[in-house]
C-alpha cells in the first residue's frame, strides 16, 4: 500500500516536473532579450568583422571566441577507411574531418585536400559556393554583389574577400543587432516547403539561423543576365525541401530531377552526397516537437553578475550540461552523459555495418563491370546502391543525429543496411551468371589501402595543396589585411592546421 501511494506520488511529481519544462519552454519563447537602444553596428550593408561588433557587446563576443577551444582535428577517413571507397571520385575520399568550433570554419575549407591547389582566381576544382558556410564576409558579398553574382566563378575567386569565419553578421542583422537571416536560400526553401516567412515566430528564429549552415543543400545551376548585359550561369545553394524534409522527400526530390553529384569511380553509380541535414533530422527527434530550438541546448543563458547573456560559445552541450541539460531535466551530469554515450554507441554499430556493406557493394559492382556485366544488368543494382548510400549519408552526416533523432536515425541506418545487402545479393547472383563464384573484396581496412583502391595519388595532392597555402593563400591574406578586411587579432591568431600536415 505504501508502496502504491509512493509510486503515485512519484508520477505526479514527475507529471508536474514536465509540465513545468513545457511552461518554461513556452515562456522561453516569448523571451526576445530586448536590445533596448542597440547600437548601429554600420549604417548601411553589412560589417562582417566580428571585432567591430565585439567593442559594443563585450560578453557575447568573448564567449564566441571560446569556440578556438575546440580545434582538435580528428580524421574520419582515418577512422573510418571505408568513406574512401563510398566517396571514391569525390572529393570527400580525399580529406574529411570531425567538425570543430566555428573560428576554425575557414582554415579548415582553405586547408582541406577538397578545396584543391588553385594558382589564380579562375583556377580550381570548387565554385564560390563552398564559402558559404563559413564566413559572415558571405553575408557582406550576398549584399554587396547579389546573389547570383556571388555565386558566380570559381571557388579561388574571392580568396582575398573571405576571410573573417562564421561571426556576428551571419546570424544578426548590421543596423539592429537583431538576429536575422543573412542566407536568402533558406528563407525561399522554407516557402517552397509550404510555409509562410510571416509564420516565423522568435523560437523559430533560434533555430533557423543554424539552419542557413546546418541544412542539406546542392548546387542549382541559374542562368541570369549581369549588369554588364553578359549571360552569366550561377551555382547557387539551394534546399530540396520541396517534398519535405525527410530523408525519401529529398531523394524523391533529387531523382524527379535526375540530379547527380558525382558517379563513384568503381561502381560507376551516379551518387548523391548528403551535406548536413542537421536541422532537417533534428526536426524528426522530441525536443523538436517540445518546441525546443538548436540554442536551447548550444547557446544557453548564463548570468553574470547582475547580467543574463546567451553564451556564444556554440560547442557540444555535454561540455556545459548544468547550463543545457539540467535547466529542465532533474537528473544527475553523470546519467545525462551515459544516455548520450548509449546513443552514439548504439548508432556507431549500424553505422559500421552499413559503410561496410556499401564499400563491398562498391568493390563488388566494379568487380561485375570488369568480367562484363552490361549496363541493363548493371543501371537497377547501382540504383539500390545510390538509394542505400543517401539514406546512410542522410542520418549520420550532421554528427549530433544519434542525439537529436535517435529513433529515426537508427531507422534510416536499418534501411540503409537492407538496400545494401538486396545490392549485394543481387550482384553476388550477377557474378556467378559471369562465372565467378568466389569474389572476395579486396583489403580497405586502412585509409592508405583504402584510397588507393579509390586511385588517389595522396603525395601529388598533399605538394599541390602545400604549394597553394604558400602562394595564393598567403597572398589572399596579406591583401585582406592590407585592405582592412582582416582586422580583427584573435581571427589571425587561429592556427591553419589540416589532418596531411601530421605526414609531413
Ligand atoms: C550562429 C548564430 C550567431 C552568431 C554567429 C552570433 N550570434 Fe548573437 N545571438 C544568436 C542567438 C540565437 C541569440 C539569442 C537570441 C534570442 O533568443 O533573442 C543571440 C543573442 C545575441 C544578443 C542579445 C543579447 C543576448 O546575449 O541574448 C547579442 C547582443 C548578440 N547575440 C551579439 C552577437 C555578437 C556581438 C556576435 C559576434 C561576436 C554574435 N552575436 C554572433 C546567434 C548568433
Ligand atoms: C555560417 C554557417 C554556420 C552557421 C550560421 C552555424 N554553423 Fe555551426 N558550424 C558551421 C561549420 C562550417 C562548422 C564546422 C567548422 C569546422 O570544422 O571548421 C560548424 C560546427 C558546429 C558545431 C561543432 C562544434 C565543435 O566544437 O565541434 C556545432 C555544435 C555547431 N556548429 C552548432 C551550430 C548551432 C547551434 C548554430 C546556430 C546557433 C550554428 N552552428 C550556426 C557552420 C555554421
Ligand atoms: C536538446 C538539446 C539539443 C538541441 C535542441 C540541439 N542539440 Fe545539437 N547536440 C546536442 C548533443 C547532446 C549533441 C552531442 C554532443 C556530443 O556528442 O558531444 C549535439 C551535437 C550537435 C552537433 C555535432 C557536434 C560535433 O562536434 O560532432 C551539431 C553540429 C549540432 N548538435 C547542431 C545542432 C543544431 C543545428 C540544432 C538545431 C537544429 C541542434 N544541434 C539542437 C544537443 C542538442
Ligand atoms: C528546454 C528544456 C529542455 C532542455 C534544455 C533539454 N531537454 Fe531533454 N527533453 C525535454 C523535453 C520536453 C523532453 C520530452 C519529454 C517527453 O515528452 O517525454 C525531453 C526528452 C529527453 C530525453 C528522452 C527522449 C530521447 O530522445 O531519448 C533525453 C534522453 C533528453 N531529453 C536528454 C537531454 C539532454 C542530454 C539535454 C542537454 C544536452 C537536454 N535533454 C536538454 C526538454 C529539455
């Protein structure tokens, strides 16, 4: 009996526990942090140096600066050597890493093997578009140049125009201070999606300004006339959102479209790359549908002093769980870390399973095509492999997924899984129509052996790549400095690192 009445005891406290949670989202919500007389940062267009801002908002900009905390470079083809042979003819196979704080967002895109060794401004494997997440000097040239404009020309164009990352003017508006959408894609995306801009409210805000970055995307081609009467072709970044945001929407979307990023060098499959659904996945998981927004958690209020501020130092919340967790959960560090380390371990073994498999389809197809196999056997199997290949990039390529939407990340995994292995029985069966009954793939269990399966010739890369931070590189930031540009001290001071410099 009194066991009955404490359990009752028990629910109805935590019924109101919940309740309370809900109430404080709610009240979160209506909680715009009025900034009453907020200085005009520029009178006009957009200042992209986050030290101009920083002399009048002292604390938001300290905080942001902690984010060079986080500049460990953890290698996932290292890790995982199978990405070479998923991503084989794609520049990912080269060089891709864990993401790191935000001040290192553009040593890491001028660095990487993927950005390639440009000698001059129309040079280069990348177009402009490959900035566009990575400096609040994007949302200066979106203005002052025009979109199409600025998604015109290769990637090595604006090199010495760039050169201030993700900061103050990416996500707040230069003559309020307000926070604002500087990315006019995602507000046209959000309309294709069958909402309305007015419809945004302030919660929504909180999340949306993540969302100019942490979204799928590709590379719509649009042609367009410019002020000097040329006809110009733009690359411009755009959401398939138009199906919804679901990782079959956005297939769906992509094959009505015939839209391809690359064809795998040894399959021969024509593959989609998924980018960073974050906000897309995060919007399938239970704090979404609480109401919770990505600053909840990655930018809580902290007090100091008499003074309430958001921290900006936008890192993984399990570094701050006082702040991020427990303002409304009721439980201990140490039970909030080891639900989270659950998750990840429970993803990270469907993850395994599937690259697996994928890489062994890859092998297997290429194996097909080498003793015959023609393309009207080949075109439904590569078609199983592209589909199963999306549905794994999809849920794992925004790294806090087994966090966010764990139920559906996992779900996603599954189905990835079943479409590779249906590939692989069917080109097993394939094979064995050519005679061959025994094929083993070959050894990936390294990234050495792994990419040069994929045909990368790592040495020439690695000299290419050094020869460009040199020279053009160098060059492009002399010229900021000398321009007034780069003015700011703590942007000059993070350190260009790259995952090939270690083999020096
Ligand atoms: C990635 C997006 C992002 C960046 C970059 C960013 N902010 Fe914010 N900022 C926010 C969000 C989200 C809030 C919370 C707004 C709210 O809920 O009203 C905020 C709030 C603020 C506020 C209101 C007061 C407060 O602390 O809540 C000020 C002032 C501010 N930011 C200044 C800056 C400055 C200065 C920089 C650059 C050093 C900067 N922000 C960079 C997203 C950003
Ligand atoms: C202008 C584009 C942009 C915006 C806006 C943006 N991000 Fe990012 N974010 C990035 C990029 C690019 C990286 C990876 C940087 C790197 O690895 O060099 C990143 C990295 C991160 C990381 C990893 C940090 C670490 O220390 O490992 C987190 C967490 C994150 N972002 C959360 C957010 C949240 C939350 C918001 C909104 C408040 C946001 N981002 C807004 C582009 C953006
Ligand atoms: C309920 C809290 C919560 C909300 C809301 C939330 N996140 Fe996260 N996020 C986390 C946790 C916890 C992790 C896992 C951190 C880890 O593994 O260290 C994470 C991880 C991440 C990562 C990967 C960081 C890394 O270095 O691997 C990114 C990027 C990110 N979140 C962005 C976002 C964006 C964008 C949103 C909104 C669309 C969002 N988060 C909403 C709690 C949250
Ligand atoms: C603003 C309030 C709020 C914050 C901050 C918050 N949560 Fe939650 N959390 C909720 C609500 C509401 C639910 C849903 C409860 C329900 O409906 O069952 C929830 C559910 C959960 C669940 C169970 C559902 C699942 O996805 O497994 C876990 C685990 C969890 N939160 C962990 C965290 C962690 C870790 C953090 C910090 C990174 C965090 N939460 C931050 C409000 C919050």
């Amino acid at each position: 009996m009194t066991r009955t009445i404490a359990l009752l005891v028990a629910a109805l406290t935590a019924g109101a526990l919940m309740t309370y949670m809900l109430l404080s989202i709610g009240s979160k919500k209506q909680e715009a942090v009025l900034l009453k007389a907020a200085p005009v940062i520029k009178a006009e267009g957009v200042e992209a140096r986050s030290d101009v801002w920083g002399e009048h908002y002292p604390r938001q900009r300290d905080s942001w600066e902690k984010t060079k905390e986080s500049g460990e470079i953890e290698d996932l083809v290292a890790k995982y050597p199978q990405l070479a042979i998923l991503w084989a003819g794609y520049g990912f196979s080269k060089d891709y890493n864990a993401p790191r704080g935000h001040a290192y967002a553009l040593t890491s895109n001028r660095n990487t093997l993927r950005t390639g060794a440009p000698t001059d401004g129309e040079t280069g494997p990348m177009p402009m578009a490959c900035w566009t997440c990575k400096s609040s000097d994007v949302a200066r040239l979106l203005v002052e140049e025009g979109e199409n404009e600025y998604f015109t020309g290769k990637w090595a164009r604006a090199g010495a125009d760039i050169v201030n990352p993700i900061g103050c003017a990416d996500c707040h508006d230069s003559q309020t201070s307000q926070l604002a959408i500087s990315r006019p894609y995602l507000l046209r995306a959000w309309e294709a999606s069958g909402r309305s801009v007015d419809e945004i409210t302030h919660q929504d805000m909180r999340s949306l300004a993540c969302a100019q970055c942490h979204s799928e995307y590709y590379f719509k081609k649009t042609k367009y006339t410019d002020k000097q009467g040329q006809e110009q072709t733009a690359a411009v970044v755009t959401f398939p959102w138009a199906n919804g945001l679901s990782a079959e929407a956005m297939e769906e979307y992509y094959d009505e479209r015939k839209f391809v990023d690359w064809t795998n060098k040894l399959s021969r499959a024509p593959m989609l790359k998924a980018q960073h659904p974050g906000y897309e996945i995060f919007t399938t998981g239970v704090h979404a549908k609480r109401g919770l927004a990505c600053a909840d958690c990655h930018m809580p209020y902290v007090q100091e002093g008499g003074v309430k501020y958001t921290s900006h130092h936008i890192q993984s919340p399990l570094n701050n769980i006082d702040n991020s967790c427990l303002t409304c959960h009721r439980q201990s560090e140490d039970e909030f870390r080891s639900i989270v380390a659950e998750k990840l371990a429970r993803k990270n073994q469907l993850n395994v399973m599937a690259m697996n498999s994928l890489a062994i389809a890859h092998l297997t197809a290429q194996k097909a095509w080498e003793v015959g196999a023609t393309e009207a056997e080949m075109d439904p199997i590569l078609a199983k492999i592209r589909s199963s290949q999306w549905t794994w990039d999809y849920s794992i390529a925004s790294h806090g997924s087994f966090f966010h939407a764990p139920e559906e990340t996992l779900r996603l995994l599954s189905v990835a899984n079943d479409k590779a292995m249906d590939a692989r029985l069917d080109l097993t069966n394939l094979l064995s129509k050519y005679g061959v009954t025994n094929y083993q793939a070959p050894d990936f269990s390294t990234k050495e052996k792994a990419q040069k399966l994929a045909g990368l010739d790592m040495p020439k890369l690695i000299a290419d790549k050094q020869n460009f931070r040199n020279t053009l590189m160098a060059d492009w930031l002399k010229q900021a400095a000398a321009q007034d540009r780069l003015t700011d001290e703590f942007v000059t001071s993070v350190p260009e690192r790259a995952a090939y410099l270690s083999h020096e």
